[in-house]
C-alpha cells in the first residue's frame, strides 16, 4: 500500500478513527469463518462523505477495501484476504427516524440488529431477520449477505424488508435506491442488487426498512421423531397445509446429544430427531394453527407432538448449537445447504449414508421450513486423513443437494467458504453476467476483491 | 432495418412464426398507453433457443427488439418505439410444473396471470400479483413491469413472488438466475433486477414463482365519508393497527360519480369518498381483523363504515373504472403515484386543490393501503389550452408527491410516459449507474432501447 494514502487518510481522520499498528488491526482480521488475514489499516468513517472520501482513495490507488460490520460472518465475507484497508461500520450507528405510522424506518448500517429491535418494539413493531448472532451483529451485515434465521419460514428474508439504500459504489459515487413507499417501479432494482452482494458491490451508508407487526402472542409445539427421515417428511407435511409456521426448526440425533450433554434429562432418550415449532398471530390463529400443526406432525414414527407451554430453555439450547460445536471439536465445517421442502427425506438420508460411509463426525440442525440445513463436519485440522475424508464426503454432500435442485448456501453466503463451489451451481455464462455488474459498480475491483467469485 | 436480418430470421422461422407484412404487425404497434409506432416485423419465438438466436441476430445487426406479453402496459413499454422487431413471447404459454408442496410453479412468459391462476385455484393456491388486466396480461409482462394490484397491500408485487429466472440478455446469452428453495444467497440478485426492468435487460424466457395458499375466507367492508380528506385520515388508521386488509381501495367523488352514471341508486348522494376494503383469512382471523378496521374507519368525516356481504356488484364497478373513463374524455393522462400512507391526506387535498386551480376534470381512485392513488386527468387532445393546464397541473402533482416522499410510479412503470420525469426522482448519479447495468447486459443497447431512461 502506498504511503500516499496512509498520509491522506491520516490528513483526513483523527487517530482514533484511523487504525494502522497491527495490534489495533488485530481485531478487523477475522471473523467467524476463522479465516485470519489483518488489514493494513481500519478507517472508521462517521458519515456517507468519509465513506466517500475513503472510496475513492481506494479507487485512485488501486488499494483493497473491506467493509465491515461486527465481523459475525461466518463465510470470511468480512475478512481483509488480500490486506488494504478495513471499513468499519460500526460507529455508524444511528436510527435516524423511526415511522411506525408507515411501517418503515432509516439506519445507519452500524445500528445492531437487536439495537433496532429494542426501537422497535414499544412501538409494536419488529424487523423480521434474525440470525442468532442478532445481539452484536450489525443491520448493515445483515443487509450485505442478506441475513436470515429461524423466522425466515414465515416472514423471508433481508431483501424482503428492505425498501431503499443509500450507499457508495467502488468509485466513491453515493447512489440512492428504491423508495419510501411499500410500492415503486421507477428505475432499476439496485436495491436488492446490492443486499447480498457481501460488500463487493457498493458499501451501503444507510438503509430504509420495512417493518412488521410484532405478532400478538405466539405458541410453541415440539415433535419427537424415532428417526431422521420420518421427522423429515413430517417437515414436508407441516409445510404442504396452508398454516406457516413462524419457526420450524430440525435437530438431528447428534445435535440432540450435544444438549443432552450439556442439560442432563432434558431430552427423552429414544428421540432421534427433534421438530421445536412456533406459530404466532392472534390467539384464535395460535390455536387454529397449532392444531393444523399438530395433526401434520402425525407420520409414522412420531413419538410424541404436543404444546410447549414454556419453550424458552429449549430454544436457548437451539441457539447455543453453535457455539455447543465450537467444544467438541477443533474445527468446524458448516455449511448452510438449502433443498426443497418436499427432497428433505432426500437429503437428510443421504447426508446420514455419506457421514457413515465416509465416517465423519457430523451434526445437522436448522431452518427445516426453509429446507435450510447446517450441516456440520467436525474435525480436527491436524489430522489430515481424516480432513481428507471430510473434503471427500463434503463434496458428496453439495452433489446431493444440487442433484435435489438446492443451493449451497441458505443464508451464510458465498466469502471465502464457498467460492470454489460457485461453478457447481451458476453455470460459467451467468457468472459472467454477475463480474459484468461487478465491474459496472467497481471498475478497479476495489470493493473487497476476490470474494463471491471463483 | 438491413435486408440481411430479415432474410436470417426467414431461413429460421416459418411464415406464421414471422410477420413482416404492415397489416399483420399493425396490432403490435401499441399498448394501453395509446402510443403507436409499428415494428418492421414481429417474430413468435416458441423456446429460449429461438429467443437467443433472434436477440444474437439483432446484436450483431444493432437492430431494435422489443419484447412484449399481451401489450395491457399504460406506459409504452412494449411499444416498438425506435421500429425494429417486436418479439411476441405470446406462443410460450406453457406452465412446465406446478408444484403445491414446494409452494412453486415453473412457467413460460407467455402464460396469462387468469392461466396460472385457474390452474393453481384446485390445489389451493394462488399467485398474488393481481392487475385489472389478470385475464389478458401475461405473466412475463407481469414480471418485466413488477406488476401489482389490490392485493398488493397485503402480498406485495411480482417481485416478492418470483424466485428464479431463466432470461436472455442483450449479446443472446442465456442466464440461469435465483434457485428452486425460499432462500438463497449464492451469487448477486439478477431475479430482481430483471423484474420490472421493462425488457431492457433481458428476455424473459422462464420462471420460478413463489406460490401463496389462498385465503380461506375473505370478508368485505365499505366506509363512506363525507370528504376527501377524512377519508384519507382512516386509510391512515387502517394502516397503522396491525391487521393488514387484504385490498383497501379508495375512490373519490369524481370516480364515484362515473359509477352513479352507469349504476343509478347504487350509491348515496351525500357521499363523496368511498372505501372498499377486503380482509382474508380462516374465519377468526376474518372476523378479528373486520372488527379492527371497522374501528380504525371511524374518524371524523365517517358517514357509515360496515360489513358488505356481497361486494361483487362494487368490486365490479371499481374494475370497470378505467375503461369508463374512457367514455367520458376523449384522452385521460393517466398516473399512478405513490406516497406513505401517512401522506396520503396531504396527496389528496393537494390534488383537489390542483385540479381547482387549473380547472382539470380529475378522477381519483386506487390502492391506498399502499398509498398508491391512480390520478387521472380528463383532456381533449384538440384543446391545446386544456392540454397547456393539464400538463401544467400534472408537473405539481408531480412535485407534491415526491415533497411527501413519494414515488412517480407504484406499479405501472417508466416506459415513455413517465420517461422525461425520471430525473425528478433519481437523481444523475444513479442514473448513471442504471445505464452502467443497462450497458454490462445490452452492451449494443438493442433491448427495448430509450425506454425507461430520460
């Protein structure tokens, strides 16, 4: 990196908004994909015209830029990989209007995902995605991979609840996107271009979101399978009746013993799989929904589907799974697979055949009325036959759930996980499509280079 | 247009696939915007191959294409403005699959919305987008203009209700974009930008749609005010207590007297603001949120606000608007503006007040739960003082509605009228970046070229 910037930077941001010692840098190099590479320097901007300012120095001096918000990622979406400079969001953290009468509301990207929550609700009000690290990861990451989490079945996702951006694209222009009203067709979508795009396209300075009406109450029901596929295709026919859940979460056989080791007799032991179901609404659609719930619970191989009435301490050790995972092993491999309701059976089998044949310790929960599964691969890095292994059955797994139409990746996203599987799934003319809009937005490739590609 | 082209597309498309003759392309030289300008030939491609090697011909040639459904726009956008070759997807009105339990269905184009619904209605679902023209329009228009409807208020547009696409861009290449699951993140969101890009940056070929389960039960209710202006203080209400309507229509008093021409005694002389409101759901739900509305009806100004057992009769008047509004005025210069519902007081007292000031005849009426009011102004043509005031007028409601916020457009899209008023809403540098992405998909600028942009 050339001098020339550092000292127009450090002409332009105080010190304590300008980071360049490697031990101040430390904590911008990573995030939770474990991947490790520091920043030359950390700029904190206050400001579109800082993140302007800070752009287009980038863009005159060919220098790599990588915004971030609080580096929860788990993708290295966030991760400085070819060093430059790291783009802190965070202390952009303004709710700058919150307008219940509309439904809507501006931030900055900096404000925490629960920050604005806690706005939200003594208006009567929530903002749907909710990735479990929702405490301390930034609404700015939430909107740059298009976040998601257990309520998505219900209420979809980031790009689903966003109305309008400011943001600057890789030559340091500010563009305005979409609108603020629930309805506008002047102009191109930039909007939703931009949600997922993990940073590679424009850094987004402020967001207009739609908001949703907290539900009046909710419900909870949880489903005891004898076996992963009978669970699997009592998912499919929960999803096949019209009632949609507002969470429908899978826990396999080995998730269910990572918290039956951590809460003794909490879990019966004959349960192989495991259903933790809310519906929310007002108390006659609780009612109308749980009972539609229930009976769609009813395949064969049911041990027993019933109301919770207190799910609070079962869905703190659903949250806690990953975290849970981090002890049992030295490493993780996670990934985020999506298929089809209805070839969940498919998948869930295959993946239980693939673990076995390739004997590969492996945990799998998640977002099942999505199709969204975490499957992860627990191994030890230091053992390199069994990563071969683990590499080997992996790729198994991404055939399978390509052959059943699926994606590779739910709501995680691409970083530097899973770019070397892009061409499995978008074939090499579309992705062509895609550097072509890449270049558009960032024609020196500044805007953290090298990630969502191939 | 070179001879070389036409005699191309000779060697690949038989004569009923190929209309050169001025009599035969003479019926698609317009839409519902009333503007005319013949292309030199139309051709009926029957699959995505055939598309590609049309768009590849007029590539190579920089011949105008200007795709087209069933030609129901308002704005032109499917008018072959420049001549060139209209590309009728008319012929492509397949349904490839219908899949309830997955919630999706794969389509051609050139299938209708009536179509589609009629075959999602036995397996009880249906696709929400809903415009007045369902029975005629196509689907691929549908998504090419992110078309919506009544039923926007409470299911959003074509663009939440599409998860994939297979398109045609400008160089002939065939893009597979989106997947088959309710979430994904791999790759940039072309789906989106596609819809509602008016065919200026690729063909629709195929789509993956999102499909909803019908409602169980749906319940009416109208609320006559005595003005305008209260009137639009109870839209606000509605909207700001959480039961969503499934349609909250408004028609004001011009609109109400066209309905008193064609159906005397339907409707009370005192009244001068009219709301027609559906709710929907299982019959609870019906019931709770008739209640909730009902009451947020209830402001100053209400005449009566109650339960309609049979809104067919009104809900066919509210349909048969548009076209009567042709039979009062030889031209209506037709809008669909867009401003926060909390705005909405403001929109309509400042169009009454425009209208007066300029002496326009004026019929006002649309999709106010989304804030989203079809203002049309009654002109001779012949008049060249009343099209002075008309145009005059229209450039204030103009500016009022993007001083509450609002958007020029909320669902019938830029084509050429709204063409020259884009600057007005977004400004130069985003601008700018639309043409960028226009460029990267349609480098020789072919596809439905000067529509959209200023």
């Amino acid at each position: 990196m050339s001098p020339e910037i550092l000292s127009a930077l450090s002409s332009q941001f105080p010190p304590d908004r300008l980071f360049t010692d490697p031990v101040d840098c430390y904590a911008y190099a990573y995030d939770n994909s474990r991947n490790f590479r520091p920043p030359l320097a950390v700029v904190f901007p206050l400001n579109a015209e800082e993140v302007q300012s800070v752009v287009r120095l980038c863009h005159e001096y060919h220098v790599p830029l990588v915004p971030r918000g609080r580096g929860t990622g788990t993708a290295g979406g966030s991760v400085p990989e070819q060093g430059g400079i790291a783009l802190s969001l965070e202390r952009m953290n303004r709710i700058l209007s919150l307008d219940p009468d509309n439904r809507m509301a501006i931030i900055e990207p900096g404000v925490l995902n629960q920050e604005l929550q806690d706005g939200l609700k003594p208006k009567g009000f929530f903002w749907p995605p909710d990735p479990s690290s929702a405490p301390y990861c930034s609404v700015g990451g939430n909107l740059a991979t298009c976040a998601a989490g257990p309520h998505a079945v219900k209420y979809g996702v980031a790009r689903d609840h966003v109305l309008g951006l400011k943001a600057v694209t890789g030559t340091g222009d500010l563009i305005r996107t979409g609108c603020y009203t629930t309805k506008g067709v002047v102009g191109y979508d930039l909007t939703r271009l931009i949600v997922g795009s993990e940073g590679t396209l424009a850094v987004i300075v402020e967001a207009t979101l739609k908001l949703t009406p907290l539900p009046r109450t909710t419900g909870g029901i949880t489903a005891q399978y004898r076996d992963t596929t009978s669970c699997a295709h009592a998912i499919a026919a929960i999803m096949a009746q019209p009632f949609i859940p507002s969470a429908l979460e899978f826990l396999d056989n080995n998730a269910l013993n990572l918290i039956r080791g951590r809460h003794p007799g909490m879990l019966p032991d004959d349960m192989r799989a495991l259903l933790m179901i809310e519906v929310d609404g007002s108390q006659s659609e609780v009612a109308e929904a749980t009972e539609a719930v229930l009976n769609a619970c009813k395949v064969d191989g049911l041990i027993e589907a019933k109301e919770a009435n207190d799910t609070k301490a079962l869905w703190a050790a659903r949250k806690a799974l990953s975290p849970l995972l981090r002890d049992v092993a030295p490493k993780k491999i996670n990934e985020d697979v999506a298929v089809p309701v209805s070839r969940l059976p498919e998948l869930l089998g295959g993946i239980e055949q693939l673990a076995a044949r390739y004997q590969v310790a492996n945990v799998n929960f998640g977002h099942a009325g999505n199709g969204n599964i975490h499957v992860n691969l627990l191994v030890n890095p230091d053992d390199s036959e069994e990563m071969q292994r683990a590499e080997a059955c992996l790729d198994e797994v991404f055939s399978l759930v390509l052959s059943l139409d699926g994606t590779l990746s739910g709501e995680h996203g691409v970083g530097m996980a899973k770019r070397p599987f892009v061409p499995r799934e978008i074939d090499e003319t579309t992705i062509r499509m895609m550097k072509s809009v890449k270049q558009a937005f960032d024609p020196n490739n500044i805007l953290n280079p090298g990630k969502l590609f191939p």
